[in-house]
C-alpha cells in the first residue's frame, strides 16, 4: 500500500481514533507540566502548572474569533482578476 | 594583504552573461547549480579580510568585506541558491534563469560590501532582477503586481540613496559600519527607512504579500529567501541595538501572524508569514545583546531553508492544481502524500517544534529578550509563535491537504526535481534541529545556548499541542474564503492616485491655456517665419543636408527598435548597461 493511499485510509476510517490519541496526549502534556517545570521562571506566571497550554489555547481562540469575525468582515473585498483596472 | 576570496556573485553575474548565447537544446541547464557550488566552496574557504578595493571619488569602495556576519549569511545564501536552482531546473526560459542568478549576486554583492555605494548598487540589482520573477508569471496579474513591487522598491532603493548622499556630504566618507544610535543622524534614519522596505517592515511591508503570491512558482522561493534576509544583514551590520527596530519587529511578528489567519491563498498566507518572522529577527537585532543578534542571525539562516521549503510546496500545489487557494484545494492528501510531507517539515520548523531548526533559532531570539529584560517583547513573540502554528502548521495543510473528502480537481505531475529540492530543505531542517552546533557553530558571537532542556520541550511541545486544540474547536470558524484583504497597499495606491492627480490636473490646465494663446497669437507668426525658412531651404540647404538626414534615419530606426514602450524592457536594458559599466569601473 502506497504512502498516499494509507494517509487516505487512515483519515477516512480513523479519524476518531486519532482525536482520541490527540486528546490523551494533551492530557499528558498537562499531567507533565506538575513534575517538570522552570527552576527560574521566564516570565512571572510560568510557575504555574498548565500556563502555557492555557497561553496557547486562549490565543488560538481569540485570535481566531476577533480576525475572522470581526476584522475579515470589515476589509475583506473582491479579489485581484485579471480584466480589472 | 594575505588571504584569498573570490567574490560568489562573480560566479552567479558570469553565468548570467554567457547563459543568452548558449543555444542548441536544453544541456545548458546542468550549468545552472555550477554557481551555487562554486559560491559555497567560495564562502568556505575565504579567508577574513577586506578584498576588492575600488578607487572613487578619492576613496575606496570595498566589494569585500569578509568577517564572521557575512559569512553566515552567504553561507545560507549559496545553499538556497542551489536548492533553489534544483527546483528551477526543470524551467525552460532562460529570462528566469538571468533573473534568478542576477538577484542572487545582488544578495551576495550587498552581504560582502564594506561601502554604501557597492551596497547600493547590488541592492538596485537586487530589486530589478527579482521584478522579473514576478513579471516572468506573464498573467495580467502579476505584471501590475510587479509594477507595484518595482515602484515600492524604487521607493526605498531612493530612500537609501538620498541617505547615503547626504551622509557622505555631512562625514566625507561612503563607509558602512554601525551606526550607534546616541548619535544617529536625519541620515541615518533615511537610511534605516530605505532598509526597512526591503526587510517589510511594517507599515512598510505591503508590497510583499501583495506581490510574492503572484511571482513564478520557482521565483517565489528565491524571492523568499534572498531580498528580506538581505535587509536583515544589513540592519544587523549598521543598526542593531536601535531600539526603534525592537519594538517594529516586535509588531510585525504579531501583525503578520494576524493577517495570515484570515487569508486564503496558500502562498499569501507564507507571505505574511515572512513579514512575522522578519519580525523575530528585526526585533532581535533591535534589543542588539550578543545573544538576541545571534539569535536574528540563526533565525535568518534557518528561516531561509524551512520558508524556502514551504514556498516549494506550496508552488507544488500551484504547479499541479493551477491554484493555490485554500477555498479550492482540500482532500489532496491521498494524491499528493510527499508534497504533504516534505512542506510539513517546513511548518513544524517555523512553528519552532522541538528538533527542527525553528526551534534552536527562535528560542534564542526569545529567550534573549527576556534575558534582556525585555518582557512584553518575549510575550508577543510566544504570541506571534501560536499564529506561527495555527495558520501556516495548521490551517493551510488543514485546508490543503485534507478538509474534503475527495478532491476531483485534474493535477499536472510535479517533476521530480522540485521533489529533490523540498528533500535537501527538508533534510537540512531536521539536521540543524537535531544537531544545533551545525547552525551555532558560524553564528557572529560565542554562543552559550543550550536548546534543549527537559522544561523547553516541554513548553514548546504544550504551547504548540494546545494551539491545535483551539484550531480544533474554531476549525469552522477559520474555514478560508475567497477575497482579498485590504492592506497598506491601498494606502500607497491611494497617495499614488493622489499624486497623479495633482500632476496631472494644474499640469492639463496650464497646457490647455498655452495651446490657447497659442493658436491666437503664435501660429500666425510661426507660418510667416515658416514661409521665409522654407525659400532658405530649398535654395540652400538641401544638399547638404540630406546626407546626414539618412544616418540619422538609421540611428533613428535602431533607437525605436529599444524603445518598445514597455518598462521592462527598459528595466533589462539598464540592468544590462548598469551592470557593464560597473565591470568597467571595475577593471
């Protein structure tokens, strides 16, 4: 089976699965965050257990809403075609 | 003097000039990485030093200058330029081939020039070689982008100028060293503006994602790589601790970033996407620590490999689709697994996951700001690091290569030295991610920087791990759509507007007046005087004349063939004539 055919399988019937795998390693990752962490903090708050995952996932999120729904409705126009002046 | 170098531009300008007079089928093209080969064993060998003195004006412009800052930078330069011709290799038009080979000795004449004059000339050539890897698309599109792109380079090649001029007025020399900031001058900061347009600054910074989505699918890549890093060096070389460039780098990390997450073309959002990685280095050159200069310095180097690779993949989508917008493509991961591949190399490096060489360079970059106390600076970079990831890690392979079930769109087969390329870029980017020595190695200052602690991975892994998580719950959201997005460039066509408009209106005015008066009162006169000259003529002139007349005929004849009106032709001919008259100062 060929590299592209296996990656079609595998998004077609396994997506669950790797949702599932995609989830338990964001928990381990938090889980991790308890036992390694900076011995000289970068910045004030890293001290904290699961700061960066919660600076990452804020964000995504904001950055997504306030560009897309409110920023792209406001300069968004027709694209550059070929027979415009 | 002891020591050797042999300018790698010779190699690249040489090729160029003899490329035009090969003929006789296609073998000509295994000249074409020759260049590139020679640059490198050029850059590998060269002895520290100052080579090629030039007199002028009772002083000496200095073609090279050879120290640890350029090297690195041609260093980078020569392996992209090989890459990049390996891509290329499968291009029949010789026009992109000069092009390509002209603007990569700009790139390497600008890193080795110890003057503003050679600097000048190099980057002129720079800016006029890579407006025909846009023109060169030959679609009505890219050549009003590339008038846009040469207008705006014009700009700031004429800031540069007008900052060197003065310059050399007020301190009697064309010299180009650090300029410390305590004593900057209105000259300087010309200067530093005419750098600020090529490295994108913003706001500065629309003529890059307005015009590289509409270059060649190969030009793309060498126009990534070479113009923006070009400014990086020379802002590293005569600025760097300007606290000015701190805080614009810091915005266009985050500026870029904020735009990419709303475009729709694949080669657009890159585009932004080198405007927020400039960003980290012009922001890193700008606090100006031995550390954060490192850190712009490694940054530009990888960049230049892991941007190159996703250039190529996105041209690869482009070449083989006939689009690359994100709100047509989807569900080709099954037809197109190794384009998949090899640009994902690209994404996760410059989203800095941990064994690529994204993240040995940009944590350096990062860490220094904070190192150097500066906070807000670090916080706005691990900002500009989640859009990294959401937009060019993410959402374009999202939209791209899966998204749809299944997508009918008919490919054209991608040949198999594009291939090739995105391979040695994707083998280099893990190489310097596994191996960091291989990058710190040549960097400018001592580096004592380990990348990789138990906590680093950590954090990058969970910075990078939950930003996919917020694309999961907005993958609706973000979903792309067609259009374009209104940027800067609209303020500069509005000004262009403006001024065309004043021009021309109080300019028709006053002609429509002269023609006026003088129909009334000049024509009369004019026919008088007319009438007297045509006796003189025919009784005199004519026979000596005519001899003459035909010679100027023929001149005449030659002079109307050049001048086909159009400004790319012009444009070739002065590179052609500049670039002759240089090699006879020169000699």
């Amino acid at each position: 089976m060929s590299l592209g055919n296996w990656l079609d399988i595998t998004r077609k019937r396994h997506a669950k699965r790797w949702t599932l795998v995609f989830f338990l390693i964001l928990a381990g990752l938090f889980v991790a965050n308890f036992f390694i962490y900076p011995h000289h903090p970068e910045y004030q708050y890293d001290i904290y257990p699961g700061f960066w995952a919660v600076f990452g996932l804020l964000v995504a999120l904001v950055m997504v809403i306030v560009m897309k729904k409110i920023v792209y409705p406001l300069i968004t126009g027709p694209e550059d075609s070929s027979d415009d002046r | 003097m002891t020591g050797s170098f042999i300018h790698p531009a010779a190699w690249f300008i040489g090729l160029a000039l003899i490329l035009p007079f090969l003929g006789g089928g296609f073998w000509w093209r295994w000249l074409l990485p020759i260049p590139a080969i020679a640059a490198f064993i050029s850059v590998v060998t060269a002895d520290h030093g100052l080579y090629g003195y030039i007199p002028y004006l009772g002083q000496f412009l200095i073609l090279g200058r050879v120290d640890r800052l350029s090297l690195v930078f041609a260093h980078v330069f020569a392996i992209q330029a090989f890459i990049g011709i390996i891509y290329a290799f499968h291009v029949k038009e010789k026009a992109h081939h000069i092009a390509s080979l002209l603007y990569v000795a700009g790139s390497f004449g600008c890193t080795f020039a110890g003057d503003y004059i050679s600097l000048f000339v190099f980057w002129e050539l720079m800016s006029v070689s890579s407006t025909f890897l846009i023109w060169l698309r030959r679609n009505p599109v890219s050549t009003r982008a590339g008038f846009r792109y040469f207008l705006f380079h014009t700009l700031g090649g004429l800031f540069l100028l007008a900052g060197l001029l003065l310059r050399y007025k007020a301190v009697g020399t064309f010299s180009f060293d650090l300029v410390n900031q305590a004593n900057a001058q209105f000259y300087d900061w010309l200067i530093l503006i005419g750098f600020a347009v090529n490295a994108a600054a913003v706001p500065l910074h629309a003529w890059l994602p307005d015009a590289y989505p509409e270059a060649t699918v190969p030009g793309a890549v060498f126009l990534c790589a070479f113009t923006t890093k070009t400014a990086v060096y020379v802002l590293a070389r005569g600025f760097a601790g300007f606290d000015a460039l701190a805080i614009a780098g810091t915005v266009m990390a985050v500026y870029g970033v904020l735009y990419a997450a709303i475009e729709n073309d694949a080669r657009r959002i890159l585009s932004y996407h080198i405007v927020s990685q400039v960003g980290y280095m012009v922001a890193g050159i700008g606090i100006g620590t031995a550390m954060t200069v490192n850190g712009a310095v490694a940054h530009a180097y990888a960049h230049i490999l892991y941007k190159g690779l996703l250039f190529m993949g996105a041209g690869c989508l482009l070449h083989a689709a006939a689009t690359s917008k994100l709100s047509d493509l989807g569900g080709l991961v099954g037809r197109l697994p190794w384009v998949m591949l090899l640009y994902m190399v690209g994404a996760v490096s410059i989203s800095g996951m941990p064994f690529f060489n994204g993240f040995v360079s940009k944590n350096m970059t990062i860490f220094g700001a904070v190192a150097a106390h500066h906070m807000l600076i670090g916080v706005f970079l691990e900002v500009a690091a989640v859009g990294t990831f959401l937009s060019v890690g993410i959402k374009l392979p999202y939209f791209a290569f899966w998204a749809k079930p299944d997508n009918p769109i008919e490919l054209r087969p991608i040949p198999k030295n594009m291939y090739l390329a995105m391979a040695i870029a994707a083998a280099l980017c893990l190489a310097q991610g596994l191996y960091p020595r291989l990058l710190y190695s040549l960097l400018p200052n001592p580096v004592q920087f380990d990348p990789y602690t138990g906590w680093t991975l950590l954090q990058a892994f969970m910075l990078l791990s939950f930003t996919g998580f917020g694309f999961y719950l907005m993958k609706k959201v973000i979903a792309p759509h067609a259009g374009r997005n209104l940027d800067f460039d609209v303020l500069y066509r509005l000004v262009g507007r403006a001024f065309v408009y004043v021009v021309c209106k109080p300019i028709s005015l006053l002609d429509d007046l002269w023609t006026e008066a003088y129909r009334a009162g000049g024509l009369r006169g004019l026919l008088r005087l007319a009438g007297g000259a045509r006796w003189f003529d025919a009784k005199g002139i004519d026979t000596v004349v005519d001899g003459s007349a035909y010679t100027v005929r023929g001149l005449g004849r030659a002079g109307a063939r050049i001048q086909t009106g159009n400004l790319q032709d012009y444009l070739a001919w002065a590179a052609v004539f500049a670039l002759v008259l240089y090699a006879i100062v020169w000699w």
